[in-house]
C-alpha cells in the first residue's frame, strides 16, 4: 500500500467583538451559560449542547443514547468574569478554537469581550470553505440573544 505524504495549509480564523449590556455582570455570565447551551445550526436546526461550567469541564453536543460531538473543555472559568473554552468546536477535521467571554461591570452595565481564535487544516472542499467563512456570521446571533436575555432578565 503506498504512503501519501504531502503538505497542506493551516488556516487561522480571529473574531473579536465587544458589547455593551445594559445588565449586571452576574446576569449576563448566567445567561452566557444557558445560551451556549441552545445553538442553531445549519438552516436554524437546533443544536442540543451540554455546558458543564467547571474547569475541565465539557462542551458537547448531546445526540443522546452516548452519541454526541465533542466541542471543547473549559479551559479557564472565573465567574462572573470569565469563561474560556478550547477544543475543535463545530471542526470534524484537525482544529483547535479558543473561545474567551471578558466580562467587566462599569456603571451598572457590563461590557463583554468575545474572542474566537481557530487553527486549522481545511482540505480544499467547496462546502467546507463556505461554512468556514459563515463561522463569523455564526456567533452574531448568539452574543445578539445573550444580549437579549440578560437584558429581560
């Protein structure tokens, strides 16, 4: 059987963006844990995730009957200012994300800073590439609800 060595590109992603929430820091760290739980995939079908917010602790999408897909642990949490996961999140090829939520509480508000960094190799697959460059467009609508929800809260 022959041996393929070849060599292939590692690509980077960086996301960052910045919110002001006019919510008290302990309220958006909790509704930054219940929403990273009901994630919408591909054309809106929900993604049923588990968060277990400890350190180690897993993020994972939950299939039941022990199926699932394995999105990352918690690398660092320090409530209500921080919560750090690494892992290859929605990736099934070589990838590893960091995600940061920064949290700080300034005159009743709180300001979060969200970060997605991502290395990986990506064989050139047209459906692939399209849904890496969705991968921004993907975490709007999430730090939009947790606006929202801290906000009701």
């Amino acid at each position: 059987m022959p041996v393929i060595v070849s060599e292939q590109v590692i690509h980077t992603l960086e996301f960052l963006k910045e919110e002001e929430i006019a919510a008290p820091i302990d309220i958006v760290f909790e509704t930054i844990l219940e929403e990273m739980q009901q994630l919408d995939g591909a054309g809106g079908v929900p993604l049923p995730l588990k968060l277990e917010p400890w350190p180690g602790g897993r993020w994972y999408r939950d299939l039941g009957n022990n199926a699932g897909h394995w999105w990352g642990a918690v690398q660092a949490i320090k409530p209500p200012s921080l919560l750090e996961i690494s892992g290859p999140l929605f990736m099934s090829y070589p990838a590893i994300s960091n995600v940061q939520y920064r949290l700080t509480e300034e005159n009743g508000a709180t300001r979060l800073k969200f970060t997605h960094r991502a290395m990986a190799y990506i064989a050139y697959d047209p459906q692939i590439g399209e849904n890496l460059k969705k991968v921004e467009s993907g975490w709007g609508p999430l730090l939009e609800r947790i606006k929202a929800a801290s906000v009701k809260k």
